[in-house]
C-alpha cells in the first residue's frame, strides 16, 4: 500500500491552509468566544494531572529526558497498562530519537495528561500523555558517562552519550551518540551449585557481553508562520554473545571448546522518520510518514560430533583422559537471520465540530496505511527454511468528545460537569480481515477537583509479523525446572515464529477516581479498578509446568523415562485469560527550606526575559535563578502575588502554567509517590477445554512461580540546590507453585528491593562556580541498585533447592553500584 500520498496531501494541505491559532482555550466575553493561546499546549482540552517547571525538573536530578521519564514512570503510567505517549510543545513527534539524549536543562514544563489526550492525538485510551514544552532558545554540547558493576564483581558496564542540542524559536536541531560496553558474568563467578543437574559452570553465562552503539538526529523547521516540517533518523548496532557451557563428550568428560557451544546474535536496526504539522483552518493537522529496517543474525552453536568417539570408547582404544581432538568435529551450527521492514503514513486532525450549551464537541480523526514485511532463513541440523511474509494494512480512527454538562450552568449546578467519549477505529489487516476497535467512556466532576471515570473498550489486534515469521532457531543446554520430576534438567529450546496465530481480542473495563484535596502541597489521590479479558491472547512459553504440559503435550518431548529433552517456545495463542485488579496510590510534593532574599529590581531573570542564544537556563551558572532579579520564577506570577502569569512581571513565554508546587529559588522540594496494586483475580485457560490455572492460588506458567498478589511501589526524593537523592522501593508479595502430588510445593518469599540515587548538580551552587568556573555545567551521580541485596528466597516442602531457583541463578547482579559524570556546555 502506498503511504507517502499521506504526507504529501497533509503537506499540502497545511501549506495553503489559512491563518489560525494554535490550539487555546476560550472564553466567552460578551457574546463573542475569545481564544487565548498558550504556546505548547496539548490538544484535547484536558488538565494535565500534573505539571513540573524547570527548578522542579532540576530536584529530580534526571541528567536527560530518558531519566526524567523513568523516575516518573509511576505517574506516567496508565492504570490501564499502556505506556506513555510523547509530545514535544504539543505535538506528535517522528520518533523516540526526538527525545533521546534531551538535557533536561532544555524543558519549561514537563506536563502529564490523562487518557482522553492520547485519543486527541490518534492513540488508544489505555495511554497517558507526556508533553514536554522546551525552551524557545537553548544550545547546549554535553557529554556523559557512566560505570557500573556489581559488589559481586565479574561484570562490569560502561557507557557514554554526546549530545548536541539547539533550539532557536520553532527551529530545533540535535544529535545524539550513546556507547555501551557491558562484559559478560558466567557461572562459575557467582555460588551456583550444578551437581543436581550436571554439567559444569565454566562458560556459562549468566548476562551476556554486549556491545551497542546508536546514533540519532533530528532536525525541525518552520516551513510557513504556521507549518512545521521534523526530520529525524536513528542508527543503532547491538552485539551480543552469550556461552553454554563446555560440551560433554563422554559421562561426565567435557573439553574446553567454549567456541562450539556459544549464541551470537548481531542486530541492526535504521529508523527514518519526517512529520509535517499545522493548522487546515481551525483543525490542528499532522501528517506522519516513518521507515524502519531491522537486520538480525544469529550463530548458535550445537557443540561436538562424538560419533568416532563414541566407537573408539566402544571398542576400548581410547584414553578418556588424554587428547580426544582427533575423535572429534565440530557440529553445524545453527544459523538464522531476518530482515524486518515497515513503512507507516497517518494523518491526524483534530478540532471543534459544534458547540453544544456545555461545550465544545470535538473530534479527532485519524486515517493510515502501512506496509511490512518479513524475510527470513534459518538452518537447522543441515536443513534450510525459507519464509517471506508482508502485509498492508489500511486504517481510520474517530474519537469524538462530548460535553454533556457544564459546571456551573443548568444541572451543572447541582451535578457538576460531565462529558463522554467515543472512539472507533477499523483496520482492513491483508493477512487478517477487519479489525474493529470500539470504546466509550464517561468523566464526572461533581465538584472541583474531584473526578470520576469509567470507560469500557474491545478491540482486535493483528499478530505482528516478528511473531508470524520469525526464523527458527534451535539453543542448547538451557537449563529448565521440569515441575513433572523436581529436576533441573538442561534442554533443546525452540523459538521463532508460529504462521497459525489467529488475531487476540481483548475486553478492558475500568472505573477510576482522582482527587486533588489540596493543590499548595500537589497532593493528588488515585483508586482504579480494570478488569482485562483477553481471547486468543499470543504467549510464549520457555519453561515447564503442570499445567502447561496438560495442555500443550506437544510442545514438550520426553525421553523413554520420562526426561524432558526439549521445549518448543514459539508463541501461541492462550484461549482465554482474565484479570481483574484494583490500585490506588498517591503523589506529594512540597517545597521546604527559606526562599533566598535578593535585592528588588523591576523585572526578573535575563534582561530579554529568557536565557541567552548559548547561554545556560535560568538559574545555572553564576547567574540566579529565575525569578532571582526580584519576580518570582516562572508561572508563580508577578511580584504582587497576583495569579500565574498575571501580574507585571509575569515571565514572556510561560502562557500562566501553574507548576505541580510552589517552589522559589533556594528553597528544597520534597517528593512522595505510593502505588499499591492488589491483583483480585489472574485466570488463564491454554486450551478449550483445558483446565482454569489460578495464578494466584497454586498455579504456574512461568518457571518463577505464579502471580504476586500485591505489588507496592515507594518513591521518596529530596533535594535542595542542586543535592539531592532518591530512594525507590519496591515490594511483592509471596506465590506458591503448588507440586502434583509426586513433586513438592514450592513456595517464593516476598520481594523488597531498594534502590537509592544521589546526585550533586554542581551549577545550582553559586558560591562553589563563582570559585571554580569549571563546575559549571557539571553534575555527579552515585547509584545503588538493590541496596540490601535482596533476592527472592525459595523453599520446598520437601527440602530441595533446584538449580534454577539458587539466589544467584535468580539474581545474579544482587547489589550493583553506578557512578556517573555530565558536562554540558551552555
């Protein structure tokens, strides 16, 4: 299917497109609808459920976008699973490369938007909004590096990223080079005890050495005073080998071949993407056309013939403990290797269909096409396999918001406001037919700061290609807990992909409820509910379990005595599974210590109210803070306390946003986020037929054990110019695997890991760069990665202790420590 028409019609069609306003939001003077503009609004009409200026960025100490992302990722992430959609100033972006490498120097404010919004932009419901507004002018070169290794040693990680950034108006140009060296950890470097299973730990490992390296870039432009054109691309290379042990020749005779008995796998992964965005009359329209290539071999190694050995032991002419090269050949090895590629066209718009008395009825609509293909070639034992797969595939998506009630005004009066959404979507899938999406939901406010939700979706997926077509491969010597016989065996493992998986459908129910008691400490309060049904749903399966082997037989090959040899893990689709969960939590920030006392001087931060062209944000260097001239920082208003951005004073650029909390240069920001989820139910049936496995009561279809019934989540940060720390924790409950009446119980311990990170940005403290210039722009970290060194403990009724389950086979890292440097320059 062809997909550029897409662009090019979004192009030009945004090109001869009249004036128009970003999106805003109105307000009715007189009869007449004023829009009031603010620059990198999101679309959609939603408040972000919260909103991080820059000092409350920099009290996170997240040297780049990515960290900022993953310290939030509580509150970025959808109680309905789905990860976060990403927005820059407002808009869709080309590509993750847009964000990769961003210092997060370069933010104004780090908004988090509600569902409804990923809908708005022609994303699914079960999707929270990022939408990152940068600075109109910003240039920065940093580089950073990092190391880590474990207190147990034998392994140890390097990294590194340069990044170049400038931002100049709706000019946007970066590039970013991330390197990564990670050796590799075996067995014999860590207390694990094979005498249950055989074999030897000698090359063996237990993370692989890995090399990567990844280039980025991205290049924006204004084409018109209302059309905007992103380029962007991506090249990333990952090597990485994994060892399997010596191969055994003879009971219990290995030979030091580790070259015959190794796992390499080389990818290579090219991302292009271009976007085009702007105004069709009042519609704010994006038009969207990526590429991606993704090449990968593989080279497993099958070990030794023994064959001539095997005779010469036979006839008693061979010395077992001598050289045995001579009897010896090194097997074909087994080869795979994919090419993977996908071209995808969208073109989004969204805009305002007619106004009802509570409001706006608006719409967002999307249309898209995309082509991919797989080619893949395996050879397996001598035998070589063939496949090419594509598929085309043509889809639209309507979302529809509307405004039921307006607070206030009629029954608004007595109910509050209420609106509703509706989102269809059909995609015609060659390989697959339509597939139909169909949700609604329903937002009540009965009373500021108070809203409840509800909202139900089914939809139907394709298969992806990966999953359809994937080449096979065969690896040896993979060590499985064979539930049937309480051993540890080692087997053949079979993965790629499974041309028979049919389409999974899934049911979402979900009802949630947000509260903001108070917002001068931004505490908001959350309780969800989701229940997730899904048919067909695609799985794989590398372990061994009762339950699994009742209802896939084929999958597992057994020998004469019943010991497993072999496993095939290439997907399948699960009849049908249910979930049914409830999560409630918290997030607390505040702002302590005694604000700095600074002359007063009409107007506040640099004199043309920003930061110089090259020049550090407000508040670095040996400059102050925002807000230091004498006017608060931004979107904190004017001297006089009058509302955000609305006194004299008020910052150029800020557009009034009110930050998550109050915070004034030289004061700290504390910040507290809870997430406890209790998982009511977790039901799987592999087969029609088959019986119900209860993973929360006994049951098991992975070799870790069933469903932890309670996951807890505890994040607590504080920083105060430029020192800070972060201690995250995390803690699930306990689950049995209950045995089959021949086997044991085995029951795993509860899980509490805690992480803590401290970083010094060394620019916030004046006194120190006045001192000693070169600290600015510097920044260290120390991390610790499970602090207590925790790992699950694991007991049978019977005593044992399986292979796969010692501590140091379930967590061979335990307590790792990390320490990074940045230097960015302004």
């Amino acid at each position: 299917m062809a997909v550029a028409p897409f662009v090019i019609l979004a192009a030009a069609a945004l090109s001869t497109a009249p004036d128009a306003a970003p999106a805003a939001t109105p307000t009715d003077v007189s009869g007449v609808v004023v829009e009031a503009t603010k620059r990198g609004e999101a679309r959609g009409g939603q408040t972000p459920l919260v909103a991080y200026d820059p000092m409350q960025i920099q009290a996170f100490g997240a040297a780049t976008v990515d960290e900022l992302i993953e310290l939030l990722e509580a509150q970025t992430t959808s109680a309905r699973g789905g990860s976060p959609v990403f927005l820059i100033n407002g808009r869709r972006i080309s590509g993750f490369q847009e964000l990769r490498g961003l210092p997060t120097e370069a933010i104004e404010q780090f908004q988090i938007l509600p569902e409804q919004t990923a809908l708005a932009y022609g994303y699914s419901a079960d999707q929270r909004v990022v939408n990152i507004i940068l600075r109109e002018r910003f240039r920065s070169l940093s580089e950073q590096v990092d190391a880590e290794r474990p207190q147990g040693g034998g392994r140890t990680v390097g990294s590194s990223r340069t990044n170049a950034l400038r931002i100049q108006g709706g000019a946007r140009t970066s590039l970013s080079l991330d390197l990564k060296n990670q050796s590799a950890l075996y067995e014999d470097e860590r207390d694990i005890d094979r005498s249950e299973s055989g074999g030897v730990t000698t090359n063996r490992t237990l993370a692989p050495r890995l090399r990567q390296a990844q280039l980025s870039g991205v290049v924006k432009r204004d084409l018109t005073d209302k059309v905007g054109l992103t380029l962007s691309g991506g090249l990333k290379s990952v090597d990485q080998v994994s060892r399997l042990g010596l191969p055994e020749v003879a009971d219990d005779v290995y030979v030091d071949r580790p070259d015959t008995l190794q796992k390499r796998t080389k990818t290579t992964t090219a991302d292009l993407g271009a976007l085009v965005d702007g105004f069709v009359g009042s519609w704010a329209t994006t038009g969207s056309l990526a590429y991606q290539r993704v090449e990968t071999n593989s080279v497993t190694g099958r070990g030794l013939d023994t064959t001539a050995l095997d005779a010469a032991i036979d006839a008693g002419t061979v010395d077992l403990s001598g050289d045995l090269d001579s009897y010896l050949s090194v097997l074909d090895p087994t080869r795979a290797a994919s090419v993977a590629q996908s071209v995808t066209g969208e073109v989004v718009t969204n805009g305002s269909l007619l106004r009802l008395p509570a409001g706006a009825v608006r719409l967002s609509l999307k249309v898209g096409g995309d082509h991919s293909s797989l080619d893949s070639q395996s050879l397996v034992e001598g035998v070589s396999t063939s496949r090419e797969v594509s598929r085309d595939q043509g889809s639209v998506q309507a979302s529809f918001d509307l405004p039921l009630l307006a607070a206030g005004e009629g029954a608004g009066k007595r109910l509050g406001a209420v609106s509703a959404n509706l989102n269809l979507a059909a995609a015609q899938v060659s390989d697959f037919g339509t597939l139909r999406t169909l949700g609604a939901g329903l937002n009540w406010t009965p009373v500021e700061k108070l809203v409840f939700t509800g909202d139900y979706t089914t939809k139907t997926t394709a298969p992806t290609l990966s999953q359809l077509n994937d080449p096979t491969q065969t690896t040896p010597n993979v060590a499985v807990f064979d539930y049937a016989t309480g051993q540890t065996v080692s087997v053949t493992q079979t993965s790629g992909g499974n041309a028979d998986l049919e389409a999974p459908e899934s049911r979402i129910l979900h009802f949630g409820v947000n509260w903001t008691p108070t917002s001068r400490h931004a505490l908001q309060m959350n309780l969800n509910w989701t229940r997730t049904e899904v048919l067909d749903g695609i799985s794989s399966f590398s372990s061994v379990t009762a339950g699994l082997e009742e209802a896939l037989p084929e999958r597992f090959t057994r020998s004469a005595d019943g010991t497993l040899l072999s496993i095939d893990a290439r997907p399948i689709n699960v009849a049908r599974e249910v979930k049914e969960e409830a999560a409630w939590g918290f997030t607390f920030s505040r702002a302590f210590g005694k604000p700095m006392q600074f002359p007063p001087r009409q107007g506040f931060g640099p004199p043309d109210g920003g930061p110089p062209d090259g020049g550090p944000p407000p508040g670095e260097g040996g400059g102050p803070p925002p807000g230091e001239g004498g006017g608060p920082p931004p979107g904190m208003g004017g001297p006089g306390g009058g509302p955000p951005g609305g006194g004299p004073g008020g910052p150029p650029g800020g557009g009034g946003r009110r930050p998550a909390v109050m915070m004034r240069p030289g004061q700290g920001l504390i910040n507290i986020s809870l997430t406890h989820t209790w998982r009511l139910k977790d039901e799987v049936t592999i087969r029609d037929g088959s019986s119900v496995l209860d993973l929360l009561n006994g049951d098991s279809i992975s070799g870790s054990g069933g469903e932890s019934e309670h996951e807890v989540k505890l994040q607590v940060g504080a920083s105060r110019r430029g020192v800070g720390g972060f201690v995250n924790a995390k803690w699930e409950s306990g689950t049995v695997t209950k045995g089959n009446g021949l086997t044991p119980d085995y029951k795993f311990g509860d899980l509490a890991t805690v992480n803590l990170r401290l970083f010094a940005d060394l620019s916030q403290r004046r006194e120190w760069v006045q001192k000693y210039p070169w600290l600015r722009g510097t920044r260290v970290t120390a991390e610790v990665t499970n602090l207590f060194d925790a790992r699950t403990k694991v007991t049978s009724s019977d005593g044992t202790l399986p292979l796969t389950y010692q501590p140091d086979y379930l967590d061979p890292l335990g307590r790792v420590f990390r320490i990074g440097f940045r230097k960015i320059v302004f």
